[in-house]
C-alpha cells in the first residue's frame, strides 16, 4: 500500500523566522493562501459540531507525498518563483487529526503522523474537485474570517454567509513592474474600514502591504518633513 511519511526539508531552515506561529488567524491564512495557490476561486467553510471542513475548488493534490514534506512543496517554478512559498502547506492544522480529501483518494492524518507514523493514502469512493480538509479546531467565527479573506481574491463563505469581497488598491494605484507590485498613497480617511483592521491606529503612518491576499502592517517613515522658523 502507498503511504506518504513527515520529513523535514532542509529549506524550512532558512525560512523558520517567517513561518506560521500557531495561532488560529496564522491557521486561516495558511489554508487561504494554500487554496488560492491551487487556483481555487471559491472556499467553503463549514463549522459544525466542534470540526472545521474548508472546501476549494482549486486543482487538488496532485502528489500526496508531498502533503508530509515540511518546507516543502508541489507548486511548480513559477509560484515558487513568484512568492517563495515556505512549504508549511497542512503543517500549519499539526498537531490536530485531519482528513485530507482530492480527486479520487484520501488520506486520515493522526497526531503521532506530525512527528513520522507513515500514513496510508487510501481510495475516496468518489472523485472531488477541488480539495477538502476536515479538522478538530476552534470556532472559526465568520468575523475572524473575513478580514484575512476580504483582499484574498477569493470567494469566501463562512457557514453559508459569504465574506465581502473587495480590491485592495484603487484604480488609481501605480504599477511597477520591476518592484512587482503597485503603490498607491492614500490620506488615511479614504480608507475603507477592511484597511483600518490591519493598521495600529487612526493617526498612525502605517504601510499595509498585500502579498497574494496576506495583509502585513508596518510603520515606516520614508520622508521626515522639518520645518525651519525665521
């Protein structure tokens, strides 16, 4: 019987300073980001009786074995050259048990999985689109869901409610091929309020940047004005 085993990738080495921190927002971004890197448009979450079930349409797994890899991946060259991805992928639900359904197998991961147990990769009785987890986990509220979703480009629902679905630049934002991204400088009260969930504060200076749908908020200063007196 095939079966597919934890190992560790030496190229989560370098990227352990930025990897997911445990916490059940760092949870529904890496499913998210997992989920829009498989081309998906549209992610299902179902809470029911104390288990989480996430949903995708995306292109599914393609190489089960490599679901265990930790750091690594099965994007092809052009993700990985476009975002470096970390390769925490599933990683991220340790140490909860999950079921991991695509096409036409699935695999049931248990605790002692994590750390080595080979598992088994078994036949699904019937062939799934798209991608589907189902997992022990707190509640994830549709509030908690939303900001992280509502730039992700995805469609997102949360028990049958669907999370807004907005652009994170304006028209007006500046492309810049060469930096690979687009800067627009906006005045703090044009911001809608899914922009003011990531800044420290109404007066604050801050730089949010979207990377791929993650929303990241720093405070920098790129020009200080001084104003000399007569």
């Amino acid at each position: 019987m095939e079966t597919i085993q934890a190992q560790v990738s030496t190229r989560l080495l370098s990227k352990a300073s930025r990897l997911f921190t445990g916490a059940l927002e760092g949870r529904i971004i890496e499913i998210l980001q997992n989920s829009r890197r498989a081309g998906a448009t549209h992610v299902n979450i179902i809470n029911k009786d104390g288990f989480v079930t996430v949903c995708d349409n995306g292109s599914g797994i393609d190489d089960f074995s490599k679901l265990l890899n930790r750091g690594d991946s099965d994007w092809d060259d052009a993700m990985e050259k476009s975002e470096d991805p970390a390769g925490v992928g599933v990683f991220c639900l340790a140490p909860r048990e999950v079921t991991i359904c695509s096409t036409n197998r699935k695999v049931c991961i248990t605790e002692k999985a994590w750390t080595g147990e080979p598992v088994p990769i078994l036949e699904n009785t019937e062939s799934i689109k798209g991608t589907i987890l189902a997992f022990k986990d707190d509640l994830w509220k549709f509030d908690t869901v939303e900001k992280h979703a509502v730039f992700s480009g995805l469609t997102v629902s949360v028990d049958g409610q669907q999370c807004p679905k907005e652009r994170f630049c304006s028209e007006d934002a500046i492309n810049y091929p060469a930096l690979g991204c687009k800067i627009e400088v906006r005045h703090k009260k044009t911001l809608n309020k899914w922009h003011t969930h990531f800044r420290h504060g109404y007066y604050s200076n801050d730089v949010l940047v979207n990377f791929h749908g993650q929303v990241i908020s720093f405070t920098d200063s790129p020009v200080i004005c001084r104003y000399v007196g007569a």
